[in-house]
C-alpha cells in the first residue's frame, strides 16, 4: 500500500451521511464523511469527519486517534469530567470509548479508527 494524502481537510467537499444514530435532543446533529483508507482486513479506516452542532451519544467500538481541524465541542466521558474540544486539538479515545458529544460549533476531523 502506498501513503495516502488528504489534501486540504479543512475545506474539502465531504458527502452528507445522515443524522447521528443516537441524538439527545434538538437540534440532531448531521454528519458528513470521506474515507480516505479502508483496510477492513485489518479494522483500519481513516478520513475526514464533520458534524454539525447538536447533543448525541458516542458509541463507537474501535479506538480513534483524531486531530480537530475546525469548531468546538465538549465530550463528556461515561463517569469523567468534560473535556472542551477546539480546532488544533488533537484526541485519542480507547476501544468501547463512550460518552456524550455536544457539539456548539460545526466540528470536522481527521481520523484513524483501529484495533488493538
């Protein structure tokens, strides 16, 4: 496999992917997405993610390393304290890693998820 590059994340045209499948509230929160690498062989997928603003539960199974690109958002754990979340952070969430998202400002992403 060759590198891949995600040429200009902060602006590049992402496809609508729909709603979040957990919404608390209103207003739910719609999300955008391109993969940039698939190796489902390997439970490895990267790209870039967007979300506008809206309150949801996270229940994604895989680990994530993501660098936020654009936006602001607090995530709050299951059992820890909020952690506010502002283009030019980066974040790394554990396997089974769940908790709450509330995003205030459309967020966008580049992730790796993965397994270990």
């Amino acid at each position: 496999m060759q590198p891949v590059l995600i040429s200009n994340a902060t602006k590049m045209a992402l496809p609508d992917v729909g709603p979040v499948s957990v919404p608390v509230g209103q207003p739910v929160a719609q999300l955008k997405c391109s993969e940039a690498v698939s190796l489902p062989d390997k439970q490895v997928e990267a790209g870039v993610w967007e979300c506008t603003p809206g309150v949801w539960s996270r229940q994604v199974k895989q680990a994530e390393l993501c660098h936020f690109v654009a936006g602001h958002c607090f995530f709050t754990p299951e059992g820890g304290q909020p952690m506010e979340i502002r283009a030019g952070d980066a974040v790394f969430f554990p396997l089974n890693s769940r908790g709450i998202w509330d995003v205030r400002e459309t967020v966008r992403k580049t992730y790796v998820t993965f397994t270990y």
